[in-house]
C-alpha cells in the first residue's frame, strides 16, 4: 500500500474541500468514498432495488454496477454521474444502502485497490478505522450541526438542488444516526485519529491544522 492520509466524519464536516486542498498541496490523489457509496445506490435504484432487497438480491445486482473514482468524476458503467449522486435522494439511499453488507464488500476492495496504484487523501465514515488502519495520518473532522447544515444548504443550492434549511438539518440528523449506528463499519473516532472540531474555522484553517499535524508527525517518523 502506498501512503495514505484517512479522514472520517459526518456529513458537512468539510472533508471533501479539505481533503481536495490536502491532495493538491502533497501531489496525491484524493479518494472521496462517499461518492463511490452514492454511485453505487444510484445503480442499485436504477436497477428496481429497494431498501427491503435480501443481501442476495442486492449481491446479484452488483454484479452489473461498476464504480470508479477518476479525476475528481464518479463512473457508473462508463458514466458520468458526478452530479446526478449530489441530490437529497442519492443521499438518503447511500446513506441506506451503505450499512449493506455486499455493498461494503464490493467497495473494500476498490478502495484498498486505489492505494496500491498511488498516495491517497481517502475521505469517508471509515477510512481510519476500516479501510485504511495503517494510513501514515488519520483525522477525525466535526463540526455543530447547525454548522454542517449551513454548508450543505450552500453546496445543495450552488449545485441546482432544492435546498431546504430545516429538510437539511432533519437529512443530516438522520444520516449521522444511521451511519453511526449501523453494524457494519459505524463512523466513529479511531483511537489513533487526531480530532478537529471545524465549526467556526475557515477551510484554510483547518486544512492549516492537518497539514501542521502531518508534517509535525512525519518528523517524528524513522526514515
Ligand atoms: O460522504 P457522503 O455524504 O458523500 O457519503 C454518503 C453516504 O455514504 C453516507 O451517508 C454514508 C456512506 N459512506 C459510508 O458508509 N462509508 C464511507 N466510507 C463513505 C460514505
């Protein structure tokens, strides 16, 4: 496995824009698991599965989806669905379907697969404690929910989407109940994640932060 910075957190804690910013400054790719999670959902609505489908009807319809993370664009079957998965829908059944165990099964091994090819900034629900346990640096971002609503109301409106303070708030409550509670793979702190508390810093801020603690902890590591 090459290097691998991890981050976790709940929706709207900034990862994505801090993870992109961290990319660019250390030449790696950044891996946003979460769109991988939200393409696969589409392709499993698309194929007529619901959230009431048997681990085996949902392990059949996988065979025919495939997902892939290139250039900061998501594949579905060779097409580009990197806007269709931003919607409140795409949300809600990625956030469904992702406590399914055939569909983190499937994407394990694509996400591991990633960080043999190049030095990743992963960003997910469980990239420090699940899919990446030896990544070089983990952090765990949060940030209030009031915080995190303001900025996925921003980033649902400046994408086209209908955007709904209080739909918003009940989503991402919602979300973060689910993600954390499910059995397979639940967001949590890893021990060993440095955690930052966003609401109120600026993205430059707290891209300053990680980049600090990175480099503070790659002096600390044997040549
Ligand atoms: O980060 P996001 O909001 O785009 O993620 C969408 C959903 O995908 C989220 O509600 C939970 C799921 N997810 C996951 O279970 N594991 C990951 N590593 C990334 C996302």
């Amino acid at each position: 496995m090459k290097n691998v910075i991890a981050i976790d957190g709940p929706s709207g804690a900034g990862k994505s824009t801090v993870a992109k910013l961290l990319s660019k400054e250390l030449g790696f790719d950044y891996l946003d698991t979460g769109a991988l999670y939200r393409a696969v959902a589409l392709g499993l609505t698309k194929g007529g599965i619901d959230e009431n489908a048997s681990d085996d009807g949902i392990a059949a319809a996988l065979e025919d989806i495939r997902v892939e993370f290139r250039d900061n664009r998501v594949l579905l079957n060779g097409t580009d669905v990197s806007h269709d998965i931003r919607s409140p829908e795409a949300s809600h059944f990625a956030s469904v379907f992702s406590a399914r165990r055939p569909v983190r099964a499937y994407l394990l091994g694509i996400q591991r697969d990633a960080a043999m090819h190049a030095d990743l900034v992963a960003e997910g629900r469980d990239m420090t404690t699940v899919v990446f346990p030896e990544a070089c640096a983990k952090f765990y971002l949060d940030a209030s929910v009031g915080e995190r609503t303001r900025r996925r109301t921003l980033e649902l409106s400046s994408r086209g989407f209908e955007a709904d303070e209080d739909r918003i708030r009940l989503d991402i409550t919602e979300r973060d109940i689910r993600d954390s509670r499910r059995a397979l793979a639940p967001l949590r702190k890893a021990d060993d994640a440095h955690f930052i508390d966003s609401t109120g810093l600026a993205v430059e801020e707290v891209f300053e932060k990680i980049i600090g603690i990175i480099r503070e902890d790659a002096k600390d590591r044997p040549e």
